[in-house]
C-alpha cells in the first residue's frame, strides 16, 4: 500500500513538474507552533506566470490537503475544507486562499507534521502538488491558571448545571510569548475551543476573573505601558477586545458598585484589533476584473 502511495505520488510530482513552473502553489501559514486543537489556518498561495487567466474552484474539490506526522505517517481525515467558489488569478498576478485544517486532521499529538495540498486546475485538466510541503510543529502550552464555572442555566431549571473549565496557557513563540484560553469538560478531555488571545510580556502576570453570565475577563500586559483585555465565552471565542494604556494608574480587572465586571484604571486606547472595531478598517486598493467565466 505504501510503495502504491509513493509510486502515485512520484507520478503526480513528475506530471506537475511543467506545469509548476506556469502555476506555482505554496502553502503558508503566519506561525509555524500551534496548540493541539488550535485553529490552524493554511493559506494557499498561487502564484501565475502562464500568461493567461487561470480559474480555479470549478469544482468543489479543487483542492485536496493531506497531513503527514511523524515516520511520515499519514493523520486521520475526516474531510477536506469547503472550496470556496470559483475565482480568477489573472496572468502575472497571485492570490492567496485560506482554508482552518484543524476541523479535518487529527493533530493532537505532540510533534512536526508536514501538510501538502494537491490544485485541480480543471480547464487545463492538470494538477499542480504544493511545493515544499509546510512544515508545523504541535506544541505543549505552558498551564498558568485554571477556573472552573457552571453552563448559565434558565432560572428555575432543575437540570443539574454543565462544568467547564476554563485554562489560561502560554506559548514561546520564535519572536513572541503568547496566551491562550483552552475551554475543557470538568474532566479535561472534552475540548470546546483553543483560543490564542494576544502576546504578553515575559514578566506579565495575566488577571483573570468568571462574570456573572460565566464568560472569562483576561487582563494581561502586552507592551511597556499596554494592556490587551479580551472577553472570552464558553466556546472559547472572543466576543470583546480592548487594548488599555497605563496612565497615573495601572489598568487592574474589578468589579463597580452594580456588579458589573471590567477594567478600572488606566486609559483605554482604540486599536484595530478590537473587537467590536473601534476604528475603520484601513484603506485598501482592490483590483477589478472584468474576465468572464465560460459556461
């Protein structure tokens, strides 16, 4: 089975090889350390040099991944990303689509893995393999705080409350440390979400407090007078983003005189990384085009 692999795989490559130096496909991603059950976005970058428009996305399996593990194992798949739609790389131009493998691979075990993908580009009946594989690694965070709190239930309700569980961990990045909150069962097993929050820094000490509807306030430092303070729900997934600025106080997590838990102190500064947006989205340049597609 696995000579049948490489003897397809061979073929593919050596099919592809003409083509690639038309239409080049390079897999990205903007860190190469994750967190097992970290979103894993995979930009697929195509590059055309062939002089004419070239669509892709015809079909919906356009485009392919597979992931290798360690002793260039293959990982569980459990299926591939929705395609997307069609869309046009003009000759001499390149695009960028991204596709989050995490809900497709089981990549849970601590270790390298290597992706490729495989492009279908139907009017040439060709297909095109990713060249070099992307090469990630699946790291342990480091656990620096943990909070148990019960599901919000209707009033009333006799239905005995869900725990959860909600880890603070941080990750060293190459040029960052990050942190992350992981949402778990109260056994730990169960994941409901992995979530990086924003970088901190070294001698940050992150405060962290459970509201009254059971969302997770974080607090932590970020820069030399910055404060990065980020609301998180049961899944996991931020629903708030301030960043904060040291003043004649220091931004501390409290709770005011009606209950209601935030920041006190400091100055909130706005950021394009807040979350409702503060600020409107910079400006960018977007490039028409008038092909039309044959049908």
């Amino acid at each position: 089975m696995r000579r049948a692999l490489s003897i397809l795989l061979l073929w593919l490559l050596a099919a592809s090889t003409g083509l690639a130096q038309r239409v080049a496909i390079e897999l990205i991603t903007e860190q190469d350390t994750f967190l097992p059950n970290e979103p894993l976005h995979v930009g697929v970058r195509i590059t055309n040099r062939s002089g004419q428009p070239v669509i892709f996305g015809q079909d919906e399996d356009w485009i392919k991944f597979s992931v290798f593990g360690q002793k260039r194992m293959p990982v569980a798949k459990a299926g591939d990303p929705a395609g997307g739609g069609i869309f046009v790389v003009p000759s001499s131009s390149r695009s960028i689509k991204w596709f989050d493998l995490a809900p497709f691979f089981e990549m849970n075990q601590i270790g390298p893995y290597n992706i490729s993908a495989t492009v279908k580009i139907k009017q040439w009946n060709e297909v095109v393999i990713a060249n070099p594989p992307k090469v990630i690694n699946v790291v342990k965070g480091v656990t620096i705080a943990e909070q148990e709190f019960g599901m919000p239930t209707p009033l009333g309700s006799t239905k005995q409350p869900e725990l959860r569980k909600y880890v603070l961990q941080q990750v060293r990045h190459p040029n960052q440390l990050r942190l992350y909150v992981r949402v778990v069962d109260d056994t730990g097993f169960k994941i409901f979400g992995v979530t990086p929050i924003g970088g901190l820094v070294s001698f940050s000490k992150p405060e962290f407090q459970v509201d009254q509807a059971g969302q997770l306030h974080v607090l932590h430092q970020n820069g030399a007078k910055t404060f990065n303070y980020c609301i998180t729900d049961h899944s996991g997934t931020v629903v708030s983003r301030q960043t904060h600025e040291y003043t004649n106080k220091r931004p501390v997590l409290a709770v005011d005189d009606v209950g209601r838990l935030g920041v006190q102190g400091g100055r909130r500064k706005p950021a394009q990384s807040d979350i409702p947006a503060s600020l409107p989205p910079p400006e960018q340049s977007v490039p028409t085009n008038n092909l039309v597609l044959p049908r």
